[in-house]
C-alpha cells in the first residue's frame, strides 16, 4: 500500500468514525424534554394534572390532592407522590417521576388501590386526543 492510498483510508476512517460518533451523540441527548424540570415543579403541577386526567376519566376528587416530595428524589430523579380522596370515597394515590438521564417525565394513578393509569408521559385533557 503505498503512502496516498494510506492517507485515504485513514481519512475514510476518520470520517466515519466522525460521523458515527456524531449519530451517537445526538440519539444520547435527543431523547425528549422533561415536562418538569424541577421537583418543585413536579410537585406544583402534579395535584391539578392528575385532577385533570381524572375528570376526563370520569372521576371526581373531594378536594385537591396533597403531594409531598418521595424520600430519596435527586435532581436527576425527582420524585412525587399525592393522595386523595375521590367523591364517592375511594382512596387516590398519584405517583410522578421525571428523569433526567431519559428526559422523560412517567405518571401513575391508583383508586381504590387500581391502576387508572400507569406510566403515562402526560397527564390530563391535553394528552388525550380528540377523535371525530
């Protein structure tokens, strides 16, 4: 192999290599937007989301739900959890994470102990799209 055909190829090499590195990266840190980026923020929307994902499922809560943060939380894995009572007395617990590695934020609703909805990525009338 004489010397240009080296340099070729190294070059060749090194592009793709560039570029692979390049695709990598942008599949790493495109992997969405945390609805919630604090847990603050988690913990301030989390009471009136959830209300609204149970109202389009029919329920209603007898006052807001209380939400207080989940032992543990960090900024990179925020934690919350609410409680509640629906009108006819059932129990309600909502869960909220978000996560920063995924960019990702999961909820789930308990009533009566059930799942109403389990690690959803939106909560409420916004997220359910309209058919018709």
């Amino acid at each position: 192999m004489n010397r240009k055909k080296a340099l070729l190829l190294g070059s060749a090499v090194l592009l793709v290599l560039v570029v692979a590195g390049g695709a990598a990266w942008l599949l790493v840190t495109s992997g969405g937007d945390l609805s919630y980026k604090t847990q603050a923020a988690l913990r301030k929307a989390l009471p009136a989301k959830a209300a609204d994902e149970l109202t389009v499922r029919g329920l209603s809560l007898q006052s807001p739900l209380k939400c207080e943060d989940l032992p543990g939380w960090t900024k990179q894995r925020m934690r919350v959890s609410c409680s509640g009572t629906t009108a006819d007395n059932k129990q309600v617990r909502v869960l909220g994470s978000g996560e920063e590695s995924s960019k990702r934020n999961y909820f789930t609703i308990l009533v009566d102990g059930r799942p109403v909805v389990e690690n959803a990525q939106c909560l409420g009338a916004s997220c359910h799209k309209k058919t018709g």
